[in-house]
C-alpha cells in the first residue's frame, strides 16, 4: 500500500496553515503530533451531543459516555497488542504512567542497596522519577553507555544486570536520536535474571508496529499526543498479576469499592489507578486518533517514515558545516544535528523565519547530550504527514541559515 500523503495532509487543517507568511513546515512530530480531523471532531462532538461523568450515573447520558470511554480501552489494548484490555491503565501521558509505578511499584518492591539500571539516552521523565525513588528507598542508579553513533551497548548494560538489580527501565525509540533499542532482547536479559522491566514506548507506538505481548515487558507506557491523538491521554500497559499487587497511586473518588471511616477496599484494576473525573473527551479523541492510524497502517506509516529519513539524510549532506547527532543503522525518523557556529536555539530561530519547525534544545535528555559531547542539538522529527518537500524546505532554510554564520 502506498500512502496518499496529499489526501492526508488534508485531513490535518493546520497543515493548510503559513506560518512567517510561509507554507507550515511541521517538523516537530517527535515532541507533539498533529491532530486530524476526524480526532477533532469526535471530541467536539462529544462535548455537544454526549457529554456526561462516567461510571456514575444511572442515566442515559452518563452510560453512553462510559460506553464511548470504555471502549477506547479495546482500541487500545489491539492497537497495541495487548490481549487483556483490563492491563490499560489511563493516564495523563507517559510521565504520569512512569510515576505511577515508581510509586505504586517502586516503593513496594525497591529497598535500600537495590539497584534500578537506566540508559544514557533516556528522556528525563525515565530518569527523574527513579532518581527521586532511590532517593527515598536508598537505592542506586546505574547506566548503561551508548556509543559515539548513539547505539545502546548491549554488553556493558548486560554487565550491569546482577543480583541487586531490582529494574531495567529504558526507551524503545530514543527521543533525541531517534535509535531504536532491542526491546525483545533486553527484556529477555533482564526476565532471565529476575528484574522487572520498564519500556519507555512514547517514540515508538506512532511510527511503527507495536505489540506489548510479545515484547514481554512488564510495564510499556506512551503518550495519546505523540499518536497525533489529543493532549491528555496516556497509557501504562502493565501485566495484571503486579498491577493487582500495587497499591493505588491517587485516592478518591472512582477508584474505590467501598469507604468508610474505618477503612476504604479498592476498585479491581484498572479503576483502581484512575481516581477521580478523566478527561474524558481526550480519551474519545484518543479512540478516533487509534482508528485513523489503524485505517492507514501501522506498517505502511512506518516504511513511508522511513523513505523519508533516508531522503532527508541524502538531502542535508548538502548543508556546509552540518553534523548529525546519533548515526545507528536501526532509526526512527527522527534527525539531531548541529551547525558549525550556530547554536540549536539560533538554527531554531532562523528555521522558523523561514516556516519550517523543529524543536532546538536538549530535548529533555541532557545526559545524552552530555554523552555526545554537545550542549543541545535542532531536530527535525518527522511523521507520515510530512512530505520531500517538507525536507526539501528544511535543507534551504538550513543552508541560508549556514550562509549567516558563515
């Protein structure tokens, strides 16, 4: 199947947008896709004709909007290979589904001297978090290296691995340099051992196939935003038997069996971790964003993504003074680089002069930008809505920007 970008591109209106009087050039899918409009719609269609609290009312209304949110639960559990829909947990986004069982989990099963093994090119919401648990519970932190490509290695992080090791948390798909790890084969080092396993999947579950169950992990998160769904929507995916064990992360309202003064008894998973009102319209819009991609393909998206990345590496070797950041052989289609004598923020500025966005900055992975011995990097993201023209405009507006530092 070959995408019909232009009929796609149709489907986004900002993309029919300028920006600096220029055509929009959307390059910072990495850190928020674009929404459609049939994820728009449902969502204002909800709010006019559907809108209720769920799992509370007894009325027409309120069933209706409980049915609509709960079967974005399905969609979910398929579109990412997960065969029991009750291990979706919604969330916020990724972070919140990180903390959730740094909390939940962590403080139950992580005690002083334990040893939770992260990697150099995680994003700071799979650091910070076990950072501030070990820190209460007197564990400690320790790294896996990646190379000068920016290749996770494999032996030094299975050196880690030993009998204090409590957790492997690491990214499927680096945010910053678009690497994407062996999950299957780190997951299966760390089962082996005993150690319960974190996949960060915010960069992987919008450009490729994703499939919980056989990755194995015993915790996946992601974020609806990054799936050109709304702001709002995440999801922890965990396996059922630690879900059960960990106690609630929120309490209140929703996630409760019953209360009383003397004592509360918790909803069965997954309403246990979901207190209080939702957002309940970014759910629905969450389900019209999993359709649309679905409709499209899942594998198509990933090798039109690819055809791009590969284009784009072509094109910007044209750029004087041009060095990219991050050069693994498995990529997402995600580019960092860095201009002689521009610094990121200044290429940022002057890209969007000429209506082409990237983000500029470290990323939220300063470790890694420690690690490949630069203070920031522009990068350019791409998705299935992006076209050659699209890198066709980044590539000018990088060489006028290159001609001004010159």
């Amino acid at each position: 199947m070959t995408l019909d970008v232009e009929k796609i591109r149709s489907e986004f209106p900002i993309l029919s947008t300028e920006m600096r009087g220029q055509p929009l050039t959307y390059l910072d899918s990495g850190a928020s896709a674009q929404k459609p409009r049939v994820v728009i719609d449902a969502m204002a269609d909800f709010y006019s004709t559907h809108y209720a609290n769920i799992h509370r009312g007894v009325y027409h209304l309120s069933a209706e909007a409980t049915r609509q949110f709960e079967a974005v639960r399905g969609k979910v559990a398929a579109f990412i290979g997960a065969a029991n829909e009750r291990e979706i947990i919604f969330v916020r986004n990724a972070t919140e589904a990180i903390n959730l069982v740094a909390r939940s989990w962590g403080e139950q099963n992580i005690s002083e001297g334990d040893e939770i093994v992260l990697t150099q090119m995680e994003h700071h919401a799979n650091i910070v978090p076990w950072q501030m648990l070990a820190k209460r519970c007197g564990a400690v932190i320790r790294v896996a290296e990646i190379d000068d490509d920016g290749v996770l290695d494999v032996a030094h992080l299975t050196s880690l691995l030993g009998p204090k090791t409590k957790l492997l948390a690491f990214t499927h798909v680096s945010n910053a340099l678009g690497t994407i790890n062996p999950v299957t084969q780190l997951v299966a080092l760390a089962r082996d051992r005993g150690i319960t396993t974190l996949v960060d999947g915010a960069q992987a579950v919008p450009h490729q196939r994703v499939s919980v169950d056989e990755i194995g992990a015993d915790f996946y998160v992601f974020s609806g935003h990054k799936v050109v769904g709304p702001s709002g929507a995440g999801v922890l995916h965990g396996r059922m038997d630690l879900l059960e064990a960990m106690p609630p992360f929120l309490g209140g309202g929703d996630m409760i069996e019953s209360v009383s003064f003397e004592g509360t008894t918790f909803a069965p998973v997954p309403h246990k971790f979901e207190a209080g009102t939702p957002d309940i319209a970014s759910i629905i819009g969450f389900g019209a964003a999993i359709d649309y991609l679905e409709a499209i393909g899942m594998d198509e998206i990933a090798a039109y993504e690819h055809e791009l990345l590969v284009y784009a590496n072509e094109r910007l070797a044209a750029v004087p003074g041009i060095r990219i950041i991050g050069q693994a052989k498995e990529k997402a289609a995600v580019i960092s680089f860095v201009l002689d004598d521009a610094h990121p923020h200044d290429i940022g500025t002057c890209l969007d002069g000429e209506g082409v966005a990237v983000r500029a900055g470290h990323h939220c992975a300063q470790p890694l930008m420690k690690r490949m011995g630069v203070p920031a990097t522009a990068r350019a993201s791409f998705a299935f809505y992006n076209t050659r023209e699209d890198i066709d405009r980044l590539v000018k507006a990088l060489v006028k920007t290159a001609d001004l530092f010159a």
